[in-house]
C-alpha cells in the first residue's frame, strides 16, 4: 500500500476520494495516479 495526497477529486472502489486528502491505495494504482498527475506520493518521515 502507498500513501498519496489527491491533486483531484475521483471516485475510488465506490468511495470518494477528495482533492487535498492523504489516502492510502495499493501500489499498481499509486503508480499510474502519479504518473497522470492525479496524485503525488507522500514520503513517510520516521524519526
């Protein structure tokens, strides 16, 4: 799973994701999301 920050709003397995939210999403979608600009990867910070 990856976490992203939605740059629209779209609707995802019959939810709705919202434009500014972080959601969780698994990978194969993450990736084709951003790389069409849907969405950007948020990085993690472990301290």
């Amino acid at each position: 799973m990856v976490k992203v920050k939605m740059n629209v709003q779209t609707a995802y397995h019959g939810d709705l994701l919202r434009e500014g939210k972080v959601y969780e999403i698994d990978e194969e979608t993450a990736k084709r999301w951003i790389a069409g600009k849907i969405a950007d990867e948020v990085k993690e910070k472990n301290n």
